[in-house]
C-alpha cells in the first residue's frame, strides 16, 4: 500500500523524477519525466535509461555506476551538445536508496532541463565580459572591499588581490579624479548618495584607463551599511569621445573664423535651420529674419540668380546632380556679395530625401580674382602662340587640348597629325616609363611639376632631344584641370656633347694605351734585355762547347720573344676605341710557357720552384701584348719581392666557373700588409717593401690592363708568408 502512494505521489510529481533499479533500469517516474525525456514513449516501465534517452551527459554511466556504489551527485547545469547539434543545459540530483536491509537496491534521479535559464545567465556573463563591466561591494560593518574578477582585470592586479578602501581609492590617478571619487564616497556613506561618474584610473601596470563607476547605497536605520556598484573599462570609447569633442571644437572655430555658414534644410518639415555665421554672411538679425520665411528670404538675392538657385536645390533633392553653385546676395547695407554654396543629400533606408545640410562662403574676392585671372588667360594665350620654346596643354588622361607651332617645328609634324596621335607614340621607348612615373605623380597629387631629358621621334625618323617640364594646373576647387608641357629643343647642344664625349674618350683611351705601351717597353723589353744580357756575360766565360750550344739555343729564343714582344706594341699603341671587340683567343698555358722561357735565367738564378698547373687547351678572350706583360709582371714582382728565409716558390693555377676563367699566381714571399696597404695596391707610384728596383707602377698598370679585357685582379696576402693574386677572364665560349 505504501509502494502504491509513493508510485501515484511520484507519477504526479511537478519535476522530472525517476526510481531506477540496479540495472539502470525504469521502476517508477514522473509524467513530467516522460515529457521531457522519452517523449517518443507512452511507458518506459522495466527499459534501460541510455536506451530511451540519448541526450544525456557523457558522464552519467560512470555518475550512475558511482552511485550504486553508495555516492551521490549533483550539478547546477551541465551544458552538453545533443543530438542535433543543438545546446542543453541539464541540472541533476542522483541518490543511492536502499531496501529494508540497507542495502542499495537502486537510484533516485532528479533530472532538469534548464537551457533557458543557463543560457540567460552565460549571455548575460558574455555581454559582462564583453562591456568589461565588473562589480565591487564594500561591508562598511566590517571594512572589506570585494572586487569581482573583471574588476581585478580591468586594475591589472592578480585574481588573489585582496583590495582595501584606501587601496581602491589610490588607484585613481592623483589630482582631480582621486579627490572627486573620494568626496564621492564619502558623501555616499554620510547622506547615502548614489552616484555615476567617469574618471581616470592609473592601473597596477601604471597603464592609465577611463572607467565608469556607479555606485550604490543600502541604508540600515538611517546609517549607511554597504556600498556596492559596477566598474566599466570606457577607455575606447571615452578616448573617441573625447577626440570628437576636440574636432567638433576645432570645425567650430575654423567655421567661426573662416566665415563659413551653415545651414540645414529638412525635406519632409520644410523647415530650415541657420547658423550664427550664416546670419553674419548675409548681414541679418537673428530677431528680425527668419530663413523660413521666404519672402525675406528673396528679399536679399539677386533677382537675376533666383531662378538658377531653386533649380539648383530642386535638382540636388530629385538626384539629378549634386548641389554646387554660386549667386548673388544684396545685403542690407545695399552691399553686393558673391556667395559660394554646396551641400549633401541625406536619405533614409529606403532611398528618400530627408534632409539637405549645406554650407554658405562669401567668394566676393575669389569671384574678383577670377576676372584677372580670364584677363591673364588671355594673356597666356598670346604668349602660349609666340613663344621659342614647345608647348603644348595636356588633359588627365593624356590627350591633346593645344600645341604651339614651336612644338610642331621640332617634331616636324603639323597641329593635325599630332592631335590624332599620343604623346607616347613619339616617345623614345627608353624614356616612356620615366616620364609615365612622373606624370602618375602629378596626377595622384604627389607632385605639382617634374622635369626631364627626354627624346622624341622626328616624322623623319630621327631623334630630338629635349629638356621636358610638365606643370599642374588646378582649378578653383584644386582639382587637377591640365597640364602644361614645354619642351626645350637641345638636339644641337646634344649631338655637340655626343661628339665632345666620343672625343675625350679617344683621348682617354689613347693615354691608357701610350701607358701600358710605356709599361711594357719599360718593363718587358727591359726584361728582354736583362735575359740577353746575362745570357752573353754566360757565352764570355764558357769554355764548353756543349754548353756554349746551349746558350746560343737560348739566346735565340729570347730573340724571338723579344721580336714577338715588338710586334705586339704595335696592337697597344693603336686606338682603344671599341677595345672589347679587338678581343681574340688567347691559349693561356702557350703564354705561360713563353713568359716563363723569357724569364728562365733569372728563375734559374733565383732558384725559384715555379709550378704551373693549367689546362694545355685553356683559352681566353683577351689582347695578347696585355696578357703578356701581365703574366710577366706577376712572376717578376714574386721572384722580386721572394723572402730571402726561403727558396722562392710559385704556384699557377686554373679554375673556371660559369663564364669566367679564375688564374691564381700564389708566392711564399714576403706579403703585403692589406689592412695598412689595401685601399692602394693597384695606385700608381704605391709601393709596399724598401726594394731599390721598384718603381709603383706594375700593378697599376695590371690593373688597367686586365680591366680593358672585361676582366678583373683581386689580391690576397698574409705579411712574411705569401700573395694570391686572382685574375678574371672571360671564357673563350667557342672553344
């Protein structure tokens, strides 16, 4: 009897309750159970609970299992996603129940849908956190501060700051804003004011924030016992604010001082609003006129300008085009002025005029200046037609508005032909993509005039060279109306400086080619002649036959490369005019081989180890003579400057890389200084070691030599161990 009530007190139980027995499985439950959990049953008596209910926490079986171990479990609202993908929030109360011999005999489920509670309540946490809106109280019966965790964010402070009063109060910043929070406080605790006001706060990262505090108050037999409130972070938006408020000031003092009216014009109302600079522009009262009345209104415009003036603001409101014009007004005094107006359409929604708001500028002077200005257009004119110089009037878009007959002349085409092509269509392609930079320029705004040389195409073909200068010209508004072009015709002076330049260069190119002509008669025939000579002091004192032989066969050898050397002077003193395309085919191994056999006594005398390890069929572009003298004055300047701690050895060496052959002369002589000495290796005159022989000029004149075959010379060197010098050729690519 008493299972039977509980059952019946249960099914009619207002919450969703259910009994399950060990099995998890239905003995009894609510109908409101039923309702909102198996909806798709009319019984679920004796089946399993996660066979008729899906959208349960994943967490339940082991709550559950827990449970029938004697635990019970409970949760406020437990968010979970469903089936459908949807949100649910559910709250739930699981107790273990027992039988007559105290054992758990099954589980006692409360189970609630509170979606729409739960999902308020995280709104309203979001729009919390999002508005950066956090909460404090103050206990005044027991002095404690509480601050919520938004708040603790908003002052930079950790989430286990404990605030106090004084600490509150000290983290507005020190002046006017701690002294107005403070009077604010304390007047709310002794007359139990509430208040709500913004000031400036200095955070505990010293990061100073505009906040807005309300604060409250809870009165307890006249005395105040709790003040409590919220705290906003209004940093953007007050600092937004606060700069609209300086340019709102700004717009009206510049409106003030410039004498620019304003005025507002509301479609649906009819009703025009005024200004005080508008009241001052038209010399009127305020008291006395009213801009409504349009008999007054008329009363002050010229009776010539009133037709186009309401045509005007009747077109702006129909959308026909935007409303910009100019009249006359006759003020009081009998004074005429000029009045400059334009204004913009205000829409609603859906598309339709509502309101019209304008401005009013006296252009009296401006309409003034205008007249001298057409005077001075005329003026222009005159000088536009006579002038020497080219000119011609370009739109935006670069086309033709007027040429001068100077233009014509330098080009050689008539007004006609030129008006039907562009200005790029005469342009030296090299020239077109500057003067194009520049003229985006000056269309942009960037700048208001450039010049340049520039060449052009001749209707005969050939090039005028000219000196081009392209200004801007703006209208009244400072909009971009045209350009001017003049075009200075220096074809003459150039083709003069052309034919100067060609000139210099043959001089300067016949210096360098009389220089390395001194260089090798100083140093190679000098070479020639120190072999010769010591070769005949050997033939005077050698008694035997076979080595007499000898000496005669090398003493004709150096004949001939003394004879080779001769002939090739003959390549260095001509011209150099052109010198890269008088490049031939050089074997560098056959030269090698040759400077070395010129220069066999003198590495015979010195001892010297000379090691040459090229390709036999390596061949350069290069000028024989110059490769020559180079090569020879490599190995002289090694054997010249050898240590005297060590026998002289030198080591030449090929690499070739891309298109280039790498040579290498490396020496174990006395090396060159190049922190002291490196800037000035290759100067003329420069020398690095106190030997009498040596004169400053070898590597000067390497330098040259090998830069005139396209060519380069590197250096490097340790002081009392060795010198590489690295010679770049270019790679004979028909080889």
């Amino acid at each position: 009897m008493e299972t039977l009530a509980i059952n019946a007190l249960l099914k009619d139980s207002p919450v969703p309750i259910a009994v399950l027995d060990k099995n998890i499985t239905f003995q009894t439950y609510s109908k409101v159970w039923l309702e909102e959990f198996c909806p798709e049953y009319s019984d679920v008596t004796g089946k399993n609970l996660f066979k008729v209910s899906e959208d349960l926490p994943s967490e339940f079986p082991e709550i559950l299992a827990d449970c029938l171990e004697g635990k019970s479990s409970e949760h406020d609202g437990k968010k979970i996603i469903t089936k459908d993908g949807a949100f649910k929030w559910l709250k739930w109360k699981a107790n273990p129940f027992r039988n007559e011999n105290n054992e758990i005999s099954g589980i006692v489920l409360y189970l609630e849908d509170v979606t729409d509670e739960s999902r308020r309540q995280e709104l309203r946490q979001k729009a919390i956190e999002v508005a950066r809106i956090g909460g404090w109280e103050i206990d005044l019966l027991t002095g404690e501060l509480f601050w919520t965790d938004i708040t603790k964010e908003i002052h930079e402070v950790p989430m286990d700051f404990v605030p106090d009063v004084t600490q509150g109060i000290n983290f507005y910043k020190e002046g006017r804003h701690r002294d107005t929070i403070s009077k604010i406080v304390a007047k709310a605790m002794n007359e139990g004011v509430p208040w709500d006001i913004e000031l400036i706060i200095v955070t505990a990262k010293g990061k100073e924030l505009w906040v807005r505090a309300m604060g409250d108050v809870e009165m307890f037999n006249g005395k105040c016992i709790r003040i409590f409130g919220t705290f906003q972070d209004i940093d953007a938006e007050k600092r937004i604010e606060l700069k609209f408020n300086e340019v709102s000031k700004r717009l009206a003092i510049a409106t003030s001082g410039s004498n620019i009216g304003i005025w507002e014009h509301d479609i649906e109302t009819n009703q025009v609003v005024w200004d005080e600079n508008m009241y001052r522009l038209y010399g009127v009262k305020r008291k006395t006129f009213d801009p409504n009345n349009l008999n007054q209104w008329q009363s002050i415009l010229h009776p010539e300008d009133l037709e186009s003036i309401f045509k005007s603001h009747n077109d702006a409101i129909q959308g026909k085009k935007d409303y910009e014009t100019e009249f006359r007004i006759i003020r009081p005094n009998g004074k005429q002025k000029h009045i400059g107006a334009k204004a913009v359409l205000i829409k609603d929604d859906s598309g339709k005029p509502v309101k019209m708001v304008g401005t009013n500028i006296d252009i009296t002077e401006l309409t003034k200046t205008r007249l001298l200005l057409e005077k001075s257009e005329e003026s222009f004119q005159g000088a536009f037609e006579k002038s020497n110089t080219g000119m011609a009037l370009i739109d935006t878009k670069g086309n033709w508005i007027k040429v001068n007959k100077s233009l014509c002349n330098s080009l050689g085409y008539s007004e006609e032909e030129l008006f039907k092509m562009t200005f790029q269509e005469i342009t030296h392609p090299d020239d077109l993509d500057k003067d194009l930079l520049l003229l985006d320029k000056v269309l942009d705004g960037d700048k208001e005039s450039y010049q340049i040389d520039k060449r052009y195409f001749h209707k005969k073909g050939h090039i005028v060279y000219g000196v081009l200068t392209v200004t801007a010209v703006r209208d009244i508004d400072g909009k971009l109306a045209h350009l001017i072009s003049q075009v200075i015709d220096i074809t003459e002076r150039k083709n003069a400086e052309v034919e100067l330049t060609r000139l210099v260069d043959i001089t300067k190119h016949q210096n360098e080619s009389l220089l390395n002509f001194a260089h090798i008669v100083s140093h190679n025939l000098r070479s020639h002649a120190t072999n010769l000579s010591m070769l005949t002091g050997f033939l005077e004192g050698e008694k035997d036959e076979e080595e007499i032989s000898d000496i005669h066969g090398m003493l004709s050898d150096a004949a001939e490369s003394l004879n080779e050397t001769v002939l090739h002077l003959n390549e260095v003193v001509q011209l150099k005019v052109g010198a890269t395309q008088k490049l031939k085919p050089v074997n560098i191994y056959s030269t090698l081989k040759n400077v070395k056999k010129n220069l066999s006594v003198l590495i015979q005398e010195k001892n010297v180890k000379c090691i040459t390890k090229v390709p036999e069929d390596l061949i350069v572009m290069g000028i024989p003579a110059y490769i020559d003298s180079i090569f020879l004055n490599l190995i002289t300047n090694s054997i010249k400057y050898s240590s005297p701690d060590r026998e002289p050895e030198l080591t030449i060496t090929s690499k070739t890389l891309n298109k280039n052959v790498i040579l290498s002369f490396t020496d174990n002589g006395l090396g060159i200084n190049l922190k002291r000495h490196g800037k000035k290796i290759f100067g003329m005159y420069k020398t690095f070691h106190k030997n009498k022989d040596a004169k400053g000029i070898g590597l000067f004149i390497t330098k040259n030599q090998i830069e005139a075959m396209n060519g380069k010379i590197e250096v490097e060197s340790t002081v009392d161990q060795g010198t590489t010098f690295k010679l770049y050729f270019e790679l004979n690519q028909t080889a």
